[in-house]
C-alpha cells in the first residue's frame, strides 16, 4: 500500500466514525483496531465521550486497547479528570481493560462514589483490576460504604467488585451486615452470601438476604417487648 492509499484509508476510517449509521461507525472502529495507527487515539478516544451505540463503544474500547498503552493512558486520564459523565465512565471502562497501573492514583474515594451510578460503576470496575495488592483493604472498605446504593443493576455491580477483590473484602461486608439500614445490611448480606455460593445468583442472594433482615427486625421487635414488660 502507498503512502497515498493509507493516508486516504486512514481518513475514510476518521469520516467512519462520525457518520450518522452506526453500522457504519461500528466498522471503522473495527478497522482503527484492525489496523492500528497514531492518527486514531484521539479521534477514538473523543468518540467514546458522545457515542450512544453501546456496540460501538465497546468497539471503541477495543480499538483504543489495540494501540500503544502509552499514547492511549494519557489521554484517558484526561478524559476522566476534565469530561462529561459518559466520557469518564467510557475511559474508566478502557482503562479497565487496558490495565495500565498508572491509572490507580486516580481512583480517589470521590471517584468511587461519583453520585452518577453509571461513572461509579465503572470506577469500581477499574479499581479491582487496577489495585495494588496492599491497599485492597482500604478499597474494600470505600466499596463497602457504598452498600445499598442504588437499584439492582448497581447493587449488582458493587457486589462483584467486592467479591473481585477476594477474602480481603470480608471484615468490611461482614460490619456492614450490622448496620442500622435495611437497605445496607441486607445488600451487606446478599454479597457474602454471593461470595459463599457464586451459583445461587443474586436475585437468590437478595431475597435471602430479604429474609434474614425481615427475621432480624422481628427478633429485635420481640426482645424490645419483652424488655418493656
């Protein structure tokens, strides 16, 4: 191929990725991954920021995981500092998959309890890759502050976290199972249950855990009564 031929197919791949169809962007991010090239991180990278197509962004991912870590992890890191909420939690989502450790001091605790579920979500995804060995447990106990948050779908999501980064979540999964809220204790208790029996499943981790909160609150009830006698 002559310089002249890549120089138009490098173009016609950036044009791909602005079109309206997304069959047509879904390509060319294929083809920027097929074909690696310095001229795509940026372009890949402030793609990932507004695309809606949820294919295309994970094609997104995979291009920008095919170029060079050290042209790409900048970038990202920029992008979760500065950007809008879908661009964040997109480069948190590549960083994840890229693996790159320079990423880990950017995971604060503010980070990992964004208010927007979809960037805390990705964060604590990151987290659990990115983590060193030594500060599993105070990530542990960031993650386990946050039990209760959200519907299922996020409480799914810190529950795999958790359970990700092994026995060493275990003392702050185990405190939470005591705390004053129905909500907390009983996600508390669905994720140990999910770590103890993977195959039950959470929806059956949770009504579970329903059940043991239920029956605790009807114990506590019965002993306050009888103290009162």
């Amino acid at each position: 191929m002559t310089a002249s031929e890549q120089d138009t197919g490098t173009a016609r791949i950036l044009r791909g990725l602005e079109d309206g169809r997304a069959s047509v962007r879904l390509r060319a991010a294929l083809a920027a991954g097929t074909a690696p090239d310095p001229g795509f991180v940026g372009r890949l990278v402030e793609r990932c920021a507004v695309e809606p197509e949820f294919s295309v962004r994970e094609m997104l991912t995979w291009a920008l995981t095919r170029h060079p870590a050290s042209s790409v992890v900048p970038l990202l890191l920029a992008e979760v500092r500065f950007s809008g909420a879908q661009a964040r939690s997109q480069a948190l989502h590549t960083l994840s998959k890229i693996g790159d450790r320079r990423a880990w001091p950017l995971l604060t605790p503010a980070l990992l309890s964004d208010p927007d579920d979809e960037v805390a979500r990705s964060a604590w995804r990151a987290a659990v890759v990115l983590v060193p060995e030594d500060e599993k447990p105070e990530l542990a106990a960031v993650l386990a502050a946050q039990l209760g948050r959200g519907g299922r779908e996020t409480q799914l999501s810190l529950s795999r976290a958790l359970i990700a980064l092994g026995e060493t979540m275990l003392p702050a999964v185990r405190a939470a199972t005591g705390d004053g809220d129905p909500r907390v204790r009983g996600h508390a208790i669905a994720t140990e249950r999910l770590w103890r029996d993977p195959d039950a499943g959470f929806e059956f981790a949770v009504e579970e855990a329903k059940r043991a909160v239920a029956l605790g609150g009807a114990a506590q009830e019965g002993e306050e009564d009888r103290a009162d006698r």
